[in-house]
C-alpha cells in the first residue's frame, strides 16, 4: 500500500524540546516569536525562536536515506514522506506551545541541491 509507505514512522520522532524559561518569557513580555522549518538531507526540523534569537521549542523527524544501486554515491528521498514529516513537527511542536501564543513568520531552510517534479 502506497499510503503506508509514504507515512513517517513514529519512532523516528525526536523528542519535543521545550525551553519553558525563554517560552514564559516571550509570553510574559509580549515577545514576538518566529518559526523556521529545516528541511535537511537526513531530517525535517521545526524550531521556534524568540525574538532575541532563543530557541523556544523544536521536534525533528529523520527521514529514509534511499541508496541508488546504480550510482554509488547518490541518493533519494521520497517527497511525501518529507511533507508528512514536516507537517508532524509543526504539529508537535504547535501542540506544546501554550494557547494564544502566535508566531509572527516561518522561514523555511532547504536542500539546495534537491528538486521535485510532479505533473500538473
């Protein structure tokens, strides 16, 4: 089944760090906070920082390394499992932030070197 493939394994789900001192500081002080996504080639990462550059909470998923036979050296990943991993994070991390608190702006970080086509 496609769908169970392409599904993040929960194990591979980090454990959700929170930094309460900076995050009941931002709360209290009305400090703006800011999201960013880290899509790297071993894991998707979402971490919250504080506007004085704190990092307030973060969860991190690794994701599969697909080895290519054919060409030593390369590899792939499969796209919906990074978009199924990214969107757990963001959950994860959303879900432990104290209601009310809003991020201001998520920046997003990529592979420089990744593409994915699709046919529209």
């Amino acid at each position: 089944n496609k769908q169970q493939q392409t599904q993040p394994q929960t194990t591979n789900i980090m454990k959700v760090k929170i930094n309460t001192e900076a995050l009941l500081t931002s709360q209290t002080h009305k400090h703006k906070l800011v999201g960013s996504i880290d899509q790297g080639t071993s894991s998707s990462r979402f971490m919250i920082f504080s506007q004085t550059g704190i990092p307030v909470a973060s969860a991190q998923i690794e994701h599969t390394q697909i080895y290519l036979p054919n060409l030593p050296g390369w590899h792939e990943h499969d796209p919906l499992e990074i978009w199924h991993a990214v969107k757990a994070c963001v959950a994860a991390v959303m879900e432990d932030i104290p209601e009310g608190i809003q991020l201001e702006a998520i920046g997003i970080t990529n592979q420089r070197e990744t593409t994915i086509a699709w046919n529209s």
